[in-house]
C-alpha cells in the first residue's frame, strides 16, 4: 500500500472536520501498526470490496475530542457519548470513505463501501485482521487524538 | 428482511463453535434491535457488499465464553482477552459469515465481504448504522452469552 492510497483518506478526515465542526486537526505520520496503539472511547468501522481489493477501515476518537465536534456542529455538548455522537461517528466514517473513494477512483483505485457500524467503550483497541498492511495515522488536537486506521488484502 | 436471511448466519455460528470447539450454544429468539442492548467484551465486525444490498454483521461474546472456547479449541485457556483470541474472532467471522454467503448464494442472494475487523474492550455497545432493520441473534451458554447482530440496506 503506497503513499497515494492513504493520503486521500487523511484528506477526507481534515476535509471533513474543518467543513462540519470548523476545527484543525493536526495528523501525524502515517506509520505500519505493529500492534494496538490506538485507543479510543468511540470508533466508526467500515468494510470495503473492490475487484482487485478488499479491506476495513477505522476511526477512533477520545471522547474529549468527538464531544467537542459535536459542540462545534450544534453548539450544545453532550455530557458523555450517546445515540447523536454515534450516528456523528458513522456520518463521519461514511464521509471520510466516501471521500476517499472519490479521490481514489480517479487514480483507478475502484472500491463499494459497506455499512458504517460504531463501536462505544472506554478505551477500547481495534485489530484489523487481515493478512495486508495496517497503516496508522495519528492526528492531534487540543481536545484529544484521533486515529485513522486502514488496511487493504492486495 | 426475511427468516430466510437471518437463518443462515444463526446455523452457521452454530456449526462453526460445534466443529472448532465442540461446544453448543443455545439460540434465543432472533429479534429486532430498538437499542444497543448487545453489550460484550470482545466483537468481531465484517461488512458485506453486494449488487442488491450492503450492510455489517458483529458476532459479540462474553469473555468468559470466548476464553471457554479458546480452552476447547487449544486445551488451554488464556486468562484474559489477547492476539490469539482475537485472531480467533476474527476467524469465527470470517467463517460464519462465510459459511451464511454459501448458503445465500444457493437461494440467490449474493454478496462479497470485507476483511474482519475485532474490537476488545470491557462492555463496549455496537450500533450498525444503515437504515435497513437491525436485526439481533441471542445465543446463551453454561458460559456467558454471544450476540450476533446483522443489518442489511435494501
């Protein structure tokens, strides 16, 4: 998995954020997961199949971090994740694979999405289990991390 | 959704636990889902896409059962949630899902999955986000309990 099949997804993410919350994350550098670095209190999880490809995709945040997007988008914050920040997670997860698979598409790279499913837990870890590279990317923020996780069976 | 859609994924888990692990588990009433009662300790997560349809499946358990199962397979029984059991999961996934895409296929409901994914964390909640019904699969056991859940848009 090279350079041009994760850019567009850390894109997306910025993308995303900055149009529905006006707020800057900073990402990190991508790097090969070696083990289950990213923790987080909520994750949009989403599959993927293309014809030459399939895989899965995460997004995990803090929860400091996606009550704050949810302050920023309707200007009301939520004490704690609960039915609203879930259905943000999967808007969100659909729209960063989404847009990815639109900046993908014009290099080529074809994929259909599944459904997004998100998973609330303090402090759960994710393990995409597949016999391809997993790729982290990190992104910090002044109210806690995010990290997108992907991974493709070539 | 129809019986004829849910069945196969509840005989298919069925079968995989009684051939790897020589173990039965004892199916509740298949049911649709009005909130995230699901609560489990470890998840594994694969989405399907298909010309009709897409949509998610999670299959849930209890710690203790998976441990349980893991002691069957292996004769030993780790004392907590680690790689190898969350291999596992991901193995079970992909077999039950597997196992429900054949015996679609055979009534004409074709679909491709995804590559699994597994979550681990003390009493996470899953929530499948598509519009389609949600459908959960209780199963209970001398163990603790496991949860299938699967939705499809259509």
């Amino acid at each position: 998995m090279n350079v041009n099949f994760i850019n567009p997804f850390l894109e997306s993410l910025l993308n995303v954020l900055q149009t529905m919350a006006n707020m800057s994350l900073t990402p990190g550098k991508p790097n090969l997961k070696k083990d289950n670095l990213a923790k987080g209190d909520v994750s949009g999880l989403i599959g993927m199949v293309g014809p030459q490809t399939k895989g899965s995709l995460s997004i995990t945040f803090e929860e400091p971090l996606i009550l704050e997007i949810m302050n920023s988008m309707l200007g009301e914050k939520p004490s704690s994740i609960n039915e609203e920040v879930t259905d943000l997670v999967g808007e969100i997860t659909n729209m960063v694979t989404g847009g990815a698979k639109n900046l993908l598409g014009d290099k080529g790279y074809e994929f259909e999405m599944a459904t997004p499913i998100v998973v609330s837990g303090k402090g759960h870890t994710i393990a995409h289990k597949s016999d391809g590279k997993k790729i982290i990317m990190p992104f910090t923020s002044n109210w806690g991390n995010a990290y997108i996780e992907i991974c493709f069976e070539s």
